[in-house]
C-alpha cells in the first residue's frame, strides 16, 4: 500500500541529514524524516545528490531519490530500502518503483546497511535484477607518495577540460551506444562541473602533453566527510601513478574546514582497490545495489 503524501517529508537540495547520535558500534547513522541510514556509502551518495538538486522524498521505510535534470543516471533515480528484500517483498518494491518512475525502464533499489546482506536471491529473480555489492573505504589521510609521475595536475578549468573529462570517460567505458547513453553521460559530467563551480568540490586531472589521461573528483558532502568521485585512467596510461598523484592533488587542493574522513567506494574485484588501500584507505563497510538496466 502506498503511504498518502501528507505522510511524505521531502526535500530538494541542500542536505538536512542529522547526524548528531552514534549508534554501539561507533558508527554515526543518518537520519533522514524516519529513515535512519547507516550506510556510509549510500549516506554520501544521498548528500552529494542532494547538493546537486536531486529531491529526496522520504517514506520512513525507503527513500525515493530522484533526480530531474538526469531521469537516464540510474543512481539518481532509485529506492533505497532500510532491509533487503524478504520473502514477498519484490511484488511491493516493483509497485513502488513503477509509481515513482513509471517511465523509467531500468530498475535500482538501494539496500541500507553495513555487511553487504543483499536478502533472497528469489526475490532478486522475481525484480529481475543482479546484486551488486561495493566496498566502502576511509581514510583519516592519505599515505604520502614518492612517485612524481611525468604530467600536469591540476583542476580542471573551462569548456575544453571539461570536454576532455566526457572523453575520458568515453575511453574507459566505451562511446555510448545511442543519444540517450549520450545524453546521459553529458548531464553527469555537467553535474560535477557545476557541484564544483558551486565550491562544493573539486575535480582533478592528470594531464599528459595537454590530453587529459587521469581524474577524479572529491566533495565535501558535511558531517565531516569528503567523498572521491569517479577515479578514471585513460586504458593505455594506466599503472603510471597518475591515479595516485590526482587522489594526492585532490586531497591537498580540497580546502572545505572540518572534513576528517576521506570516503571512496570500489569494486572488490577491481585493481583499483589495490591502489586505494595502498594510499592508506581501509575496508569499512559493504554496499549492497539491485539493478537492471533498461
């Protein structure tokens, strides 16, 4: 059954999370309306949404993130659930789904939480959706490098940065496959420039004879916590240290007071994992993502 609206609290932008209690483990939830979100992950997810003016209506059960300047970013138009999925519950999720997005073709359902429990692999099949589940790391500071790898970096400033930064993430995940991958991918890229243009951030690279070939960008998201976004080396400049000396660069150039926690989130089964625990970042949670695309 779908709660009336009057029982909805929802914002647009700006953040609004109260993280003013820490629960036994020493961990510090989220409380947004109802919803108390432990996940580290998704709880910098949420924030950094937000300040790039995503709504996030809230359901004291799940959450509904929405994001009307991007309906193709699958990540900015999702449910994220306080439990996994249980015995019945796929039919209530898809319902909720389709009412909240009922042009949308691709499904995402967030699962709150720290272990990585993604709940019934039967409910998964009745979704149809695959589970993803991510590793959350931090870092107080990262570990100082000795590399000095043989390129510029600096943060990227104007249209043709901003136009290598589209084409960088061309070359490590391919061209799009039609305009709407296109368009999608376009509106990411001219969210982060304009979290960044808005001070909220800023993004870095790793320029080789003037073609940027390393990025990535950090934000501080408040609570004290800064989150890494979208570390990407060009396929034929990887294993260089341009990775690391933009992590590095971003760190020192992030100026925001009171950021204590560096927080960037991987595949297990990445290499880059490697190279973030290298630079000091350790485990700390999982996150658990349902997905299909549309």
């Amino acid at each position: 059954m779908l709660e009336p609206k009057a029982a909805y609290q929802t914002r647009r932008g700006g953040i609004g999370l109260d993280i003013s209690s820490t629960d036994r483990d020493g961990k510090i939830p989220c409380t947004l309306g109802w919803m108390k979100v432990a996940s580290l992950g998704f709880r910098t997810d949420v924030m950094l949404l937000e300040m790039g003016g995503s709504v996030v209506t809230d359901h004291g059960s799940h959450l509904v993130v929405r994001t009307p300047a991007n309906p193709g970013f699958h990540w900015g138009n999702f449910l994220l659930f306080d439990t996994p999925p249980q015995p019945g519950d796929a039919v209530r999720w898809s319902a909720l789904f389709a009412a909240e997005f009922p042009e949308a073709k691709h499904r995402a359902f967030g699962v709150d939480g720290v272990t990585g429990v993604a709940g019934d692999t039967s409910e998964h099949e009745v979704l149809g959706v695959t589970a993803e589940v991510n590793t959350v790391l931090t870092a107080d500071r990262l570990v100082p490098s000795v590399a000095t790898p043989q390129a510029e970096i600096r943060a990227l400033t104007g249209d043709v940065d901003w136009g290598q930064a589209l084409e960088l993430d061309f070359a490590c995940y391919g061209l799009p496959s039609d305009d709407d991958s296109r368009r999608f991918a376009e509106r990411r890229v001219a969210g982060y420039r304009g979290l960044c243009e808005a001070g909220h951030g800023i993004w870095i690279g790793a320029f080789v004879e003037g073609h940027l070939r390393a990025g990535a960008g950090l934000f501080a998201v408040g609570s004290g916590l800064a989150r890494f976004q979208n570390v990407e080396t060009h396929p034929d400049f990887r294993r260089r240290g341009l990775a690391s000396a933009v992590l590095h660069h971003a760190q020192r150039a992030l100026l925001a007071p009171g950021v204590r926690t560096l927080v960037i989130v991987a595949d297990p089964g990445d290499y880059a994992i490697r190279l973030y625990r290298a630079l000091g970042f350790v485990d700390r949670e999982r996150q658990v993502q349902l997905h299909k695309a549309g």
